[in-house]
C-alpha cells in the first residue's frame, strides 16, 4: 500500500521538464481536485480511498507562495485491512514555481513516518536540507547542493501543469531531480501519445495525453510501474491513474474540480 501512496503522489507529477513555460498559469488559487482510488482484489476492483488536493495563495517566510496541501485516506471498509492517512504540504514560490518547503506525514498500516524539505537557492546552487522521521523514531538528516533544480511530488505538479507540450512526440523521455525527504533520485518520464479515456461510472470522455513514469534496475533494465493520462487543455488535469504494483494493481480517477483556472 506503501507503494500505491507513493504512485498516487506520482498522478499530480503529470507532465514534465525541458519544455517552455506557458504564458499563463493552469491553475490558480481555490482550486480543489478529487479523486477515487480502487483496487484490483481477486479480479473484482473495489474501491480503496480518496484523494483530494487543494491550491491557495500565500506567502512564506514574507515571499508570495503557492500552498499545495493533498490528503489521502481509505475508506471505512480499507481501513479494515490497511489504515492509510497521508498528507502533504507544500509552499512554491508565485514568481517562478520554484519549492520553498515539503512536508510529508504518513499513517500506514500501524507505521508512522514523517519528512521535511527546506529549500534555499544562492550562487546559482538549490541547497535541500531534508529531515526524515522514521517509524522507529529514528532521525536521517541530509543537507545537499545541486547545480540544477530539485522538486519534491507537489512542486513539481505545479510546475510541470504549465509547460508546453504542443511540440512533444511519442517516445519523448523527460528527467528530472525530486527529493522525498530522504534524498535525491533522477526521475524519467516517456510520452506515449493522445488518447481518450472514459471515466469510470460517467459518460465523461477527455482527451489526454498519456505518460509512462518507469523505473530501471541494477542491470539497467526498465520496468514501466505507473501510466497516466492528463487532460489534453489549459488546465492539464490528471484524470486516470494505471497503477502496476508487486502484489496486484490499481487505478486512481478524477472525480470532481472546483476553482479550475480555464
């Protein structure tokens, strides 16, 4: 389940890096998206939880901010079998998207884990100082200097909604640096193509663009772990979730949005 918290994380990543900003924003502040999770149990998909994420504008430490807050908890009946109670934080600056702060807590199963992420930028270097809790109480600090930026799973949403994609062909890899509190990892992406989807229990049909977020092993062999589709329009939403996890799959869709920019 700890994985699927962690994919479910991975759907508001959405598109990615080495493209040009777009001249307007894909969301603004009071947005708020909502989204079902289910499960795959025995060839039969139940649904497991919820997810919903909202977006106001703030400041931080006196600089105009974006505060990304995302809480994701199973249903009544899941927690018979597992408990998952996660919320995220984030402050992204308004001028340039760039991450101020990450926080993670997480109640999954009967652990509890934490993490925090501060960033600070001098001399064209992004330090991130990251403070992991783990769920024996021990504490994991690292405090690291890149020449590049480096996102954390709500900054890099924010971000990524707002670049163009117009000119993207099937089989494009995206790269990127995003920490988890508990250091710093490259991350890829692969854009599939357009595609429409149909949401579950709706008429509701949007095209997307569908991405590929993988993984590669010890022996540099790859292994696609998550497929996604997000709205193919000014907002970038993601709507669909594929999940492909060790012990079975899932899929995560949009339900609803409010306060959307377009």
């Amino acid at each position: 389940m700890r994985r699927v918290c962690f994919l479910i994380s991975m759907v508001l990543v959405s598109l990615c890096i080495s493209a040009e900003t777009r001249g307007r924003l894909a969301f603004r502040s009071g947005e708020v998206l909502q989204y079902s999770l289910y499960y795959n149990w025995k060839f039969i998909w139940v649904r497991a939880g919820s997810a919903t994420m909202s977006i106001l504008c703030t400041n931080y430490k006196g600089t105009p901010a974006y505060r990304t807050h995302l809480m994701m908890k199973g249903t009544k009946e899941a927690d018979g079998y597992f408990v998952l109670r996660d919320t995220l934080l984030s402050y992204t600056a308004c001028d340039n998207l760039r991450p101020l702060y990450y926080s993670k807590n997480d109640l999954e199963g009967s652990s509890h884990r934490s993490r925090e992420v501060r960033y600070s930028y001098a001399n064209r270097k992004c330090r991130v100082r990251q403070s992991y809790v783990h769920k024996d109480g021990r504490i994991t600090e690292k405090d690291e200097q890149f020449a590049t930026q480096v996102y954390d799973m709500l900054s890099i949403m924010l971000k990524a909604r707002n670049f163009d994609t117009s000119d993207w062909k099937p089989g494009k890899r995206i790269s990127f640096l995003m920490t988890d509190g508990n250091g710093v990892e490259n991350q890829t992406l692969i854009y599939r193509g357009k595609q429409r989807i149909k949401m579950k229990g709706s008429r509701k049909v949007y095209q997307c663009l569908k991405l590929s977020f993988v993984e590669t092993n010890g022996r540099g062999k790859e292994k696609e772990v998550i497929t996604f589709f997000v709205t193919d329009d000014a907002n970038h939403i993601p709507v669909r979730l594929d999940m492909y996890l060790r012990f079975g799959s899932a899929k995560a869709f949009f339900e609803a949005g409010r306060g959307l920019a377009h």
